[in-house]
C-alpha cells in the first residue's frame, strides 16, 4: 500500500519561495509604490496594461499548473491565470501542459500505475498519458516542477487541478489593479482528442456555463494553436479567442480576424534579427486584433537583455496587449516600473 502524500500546508509551501513573493513580501511593498505616487501620475491605460498573463500559474516557483502556483501568481500581480486543457479518460477537464505525465507530476513513483506506461505515435518514448487515466486516478498524483534547474522543493506536494477548480481558484478573486482575475484556457491537441471521441468545444463551454463565466463579458480567454477549433467555437460564444502562434510561415491576420480577436504569438516572432520590430503589432493591430506573446521567463532571458526589465520595455514599446510570464511578479515590477517613469 502506498503512504498517504504528506499535506503542506498553504504557509508551509510559501515559505518555498523568497520572502518577497509571499503575500507579507507585497503587502509590504505596496506601501511603498503607492507612496512613491507623489512623484508619478499613472493613468489607468498604463497602470493596467498590458494584461499580466501568469503562464501555467507561477512555475518559476511552483510546480506549473497547481492551485497554490495559480493563487501565488494572483497574489505577485496577475489579470489572468492559464490552465493549459487536456482529457482524462472519463471525459474530465485537468490542467495539465501534455497529455503525457512523467514531466510534471510523479506518475512514475506509483507503482500502481507502471503498466500503464505506453507508447503512443506522436510522443517520443514511452510514457503515461492522461487519457488513460480516470480523474479519480489522477487524483492520486501530484505535481512536480518541469524544469530542472527550478526550485523542487515541492515536488511532490500539490494536486493535480480539473478545468472547474482552476475556474474556482480564480472566481472571486480581485487583481491589484481591482479588476476580476480571469482564466485563459488553452486546448491542448483538440484534434488528436477529437479522433478519441472527447469534445473540447462542448467540455470547455460547458464548464464555463457551469461556472457562470460562459457569457461574453466575462474575465475569459479561449486560446488554441489549432485553428480550426477557434472557427467552430466562433459560432457558438462570444468569448474572446485567440489564435496562437508559432511559426511565421502561412500567417494572414485578415483570415484571423474572421475568426479570432487577437494572436498569441512566440515572442521571437515580433523581433527581427536585428533587434528590430517584426512589424507584427502593427499589423495584428491594423486587423483589430489584440497581441498576447510567450513566454517571458526571468530565468531564460534572452542574450539580448540586460535583464528581464529590459526585456519587458521593449516588448511594451512594440504596443503589446498583454503577455504570458512564468514569473507574474516580474511582469507586474516591470510595468510599475514602466508607468512610473512614463510621467
Ligand atoms: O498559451 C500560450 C503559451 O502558453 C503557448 O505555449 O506551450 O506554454 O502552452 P505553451
Ligand atoms: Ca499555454
């Protein structure tokens, strides 16, 4: 029999991480931007803007896609958290990268589970997958940190979240700029699930109906790479969506805007070589949609910059509309920073 998982508590895991992230550390530094508001008039345009996307949560110190990383990237400064979606075997909705596990959650220590390690055309090696899992099975796993050279210190610790506890960590919760937190559900392989029989389009509308967030107006994002999910689903909400982006090749914003209300691209693709704009804002935003880059990581900055301020002053400078961050808390320092030196 396995050993029930130890349970850490919330003030247990924080103190994983710096003391400036925890939510004594902003509390205590707010003060302190906000007294500085004698020497800086912020508008409410550049107070707010761009969106801070927490991206998978706050995995630069949490396991990715865990209620306590999305609960810290709330607290660091973010306007949305993002569940990346994929299927359980019964039909259920979780939070998870990929469908296969061994990368971000401790399958592999369960011993229980060691036949259901497989190979599957399109995965690299053999591993475990969500579909061939219930939710009452992955209830039993818990999250790891992805990258290596991150923190571990909680592996091992935190559940694995459905689409609807995701919805609930976010639901009620206020940003520091006092705007609803929002989600931005991204459907992982929405074809690939199709050809198992699941129905993201069906799934992901439901539980936002389910949760009150199904109406346009609410502090939703629907994001896909596949296109041909955002047209369906074009004619069945009017949620925002968004197309992302990872490659050049084939892009026509007009098409786009038929069907999407902004782009989510890789941020290399609004930089020239040369350090230059792409000409890409200019254009998505000529087509009236909105830009959303990824993934903007303090750790893995760009040669380019100095440091992750630097980097996020010249994607600002472009006229990006928000940005998808693994450390919500740089995003947010940065465009405090940034307004307080715009007047
Ligand atoms: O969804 C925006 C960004 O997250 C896309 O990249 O692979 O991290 O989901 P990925
Ligand atoms: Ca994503």
């Amino acid at each position: 029999m396995r050993l029930k998982q130890p349970v850490m508590t919330r003030r247990q895991a924080l103190g994983a991480v710096p003391a400036l992230m925890t939510s004594a550390g902003l509390a205590a530094c707010q003060p302190n931007i906000m007294s500085e508001k004698k020497d800086v008039t912020m508008s409410a345009k550049q107070y707010t803007q761009p969106l801070v996307i927490a991206h998978r949560g706050a995995p630069g110190y949490l396991p990715e896609h865990t209620a306590e990383g999305y609960d810290l990237a709330i607290r660091m400064g973010a306007d949305y958290i993002e569940p990346d979606l994929v299927f359980t075997k019964d039909g259920h909705l979780i939070a998870r990268h990929d469908h296969y596990l061994s990368t971000t959650t401790n399958v592999a220590d369960h011993p229980e589970f060691a036949d259901r390690k497989t190979v599957k055309d399109g995965h690299e090696g053999a591993d475990w997958f969500s579909e061939d899992f219930t939710l009452a099975e992955i209830k039993t796993l818990r999250a790891r940190q992805a990258m290596e050279k991150r923190s571990h210190a909680t592996d091992g610790l935190f559940e694995i979240l459905t689409f609807a506890e995701v919805i609930a960590v976010a639901q009620g919760r206020t940003s520091m700029q006092g705007n609803p937190v929002g989600i931005y559900p991204e459907t992982k392989l929405p074809s690939y699930f199709e050809s198992l029989g699941y129905d993201f389009e069906v799934a992901v509308l439901g539980e936002l109906q389910k949760s009150g967030w199904g109406k346009p107006g609410s502090p939703v994002f629907i994001q896909s790479f596949e296109d041909g999910i955002l047209r369906s689903l074009r004619g069945k909400t009017g949620l925002p969506l968004i197309m992302l982006l990872a490659e050049a090749e084939g892009v026509n914003m007009a098409d786009i805007a038929t069907y999407a209300d902004g782009i989510g691209p890789s941020k290399a693709l609004l930089v020239n070589k040369d350090g230059t704009s792409s000409g890409w804002v200019e254009a998505a935003h000529a087509a009236g949609l909105k830009v959303h880059p990824w993934t903007f990581r303090s750790d893995q900055l760009p040669d380019t910059f100095a440091n992750a301020q630097a980097e996020y002053d010249f994607f600002i400078d472009l006229g990006i509309d928000g940005l998808f961050s693994d450390f919500a808390n740089d995003a947010r320092a940065a465009l405090l920073a940034r307004a307080s030196r715009s007047d």
